[in-house]
C-alpha cells in the first residue's frame, strides 16, 4: 500500500503498539514523521497513524543511531540510501555509490563505538577508584 493511504488492516499497528515494540515515546515517533525520517506507513479512516513491521524495523534503525550522535540529516541519509538500495530500479553505477557512502556510515559507526567503549573504560576506572577510596576510608574509621 502507498505511504499515507488509508487503511486499517491486522498488518498496520497504531502509535501506542510502536511505542511499546520500540521504546520510543510517542511524542518521539511523531517527531520522527515530521521530520520525514519515518513518516507512518498509512492512516486510520479516522486519521490514526498506523505503522508496518518496516516502519517499526526503522524507527528502531534511527533509535540505534541516537547514542552515537549522528544528525538528523545524516540519519535521513543512512535511509535514504538504504531506501535507494532496496529499489529495483537502481542501477549498478548508483548501486556502487550508494555502497561506498554505506561503507562510510560504517567506518563512523565503528569510531563512534570505539569512542563510547573509551568513555565506558575511563568511567569504570574512576567507579573502580571511589570504591577504592572509600573502602580504605571504612577501614580507617
């Protein structure tokens, strides 16, 4: 079924469902359709939102991408580009620049978790210190 057509059918989930299945706040997820990175698959002939297994597939793509900081914009070009890739029409010229800017989104995933595993270190390190500090203090008094 088209993006935005109407419908209501067992394979559309409301808001409430995707919440839930995701973990986002519903005011999170209609944020994301109103900044085009995942808008609802359909609506309700009463106008509710109503989201596919993709869509939700997607929504936790883009909350996965949140703890390492990657923009709105880069995070709508990840999937635009995953979205180019999964078109039949596209052709193997694109296909390749597509794969190399994927491969990009790549290198910067592995930076930003070697960077997030180097703050995990350091801050285990000074949990590791204050209790130190303050089992030396316990046994002191």
């Amino acid at each position: 079924m088209k993006r935005g057509a109407a419908m209501s059918g067992a394979d559309h989930m409301q808001i409430g469902e995707v919440a839930e299945r995701t973990g986002l706040s519903l005011r999170t997820i209609r944020y994301y359709g109103e900044v085009g990175l995942v808008e609802p698959s359909a609506r309700s002939r009463g106008g509710f939102r109503l989201y596919t297994e993709a869509d939700v597939d997607r929504l936790n793509l883009v909350k996965r991408m949140k703890p390492l900081e990657f923009s709105l914009e880069e995070t709508r070009e990840l999937l635009a580009a995953l979205d180019r890739l999964g078109e039949s029409e596209t052709g193997s010229e694109e296909r390749a620049s597509l794969s190399e800017r994927l491969d990009a989104f790549e290198a910067a995933i592995a930076a930003r978790c070697q960077a997030l595993r180097g703050q995990l270190a350091m801050a285990e390190e000074f949990a590791g210190r204050l209790r130190e500090q303050r089992s030396r203090q316990h046994i002191s008094t």
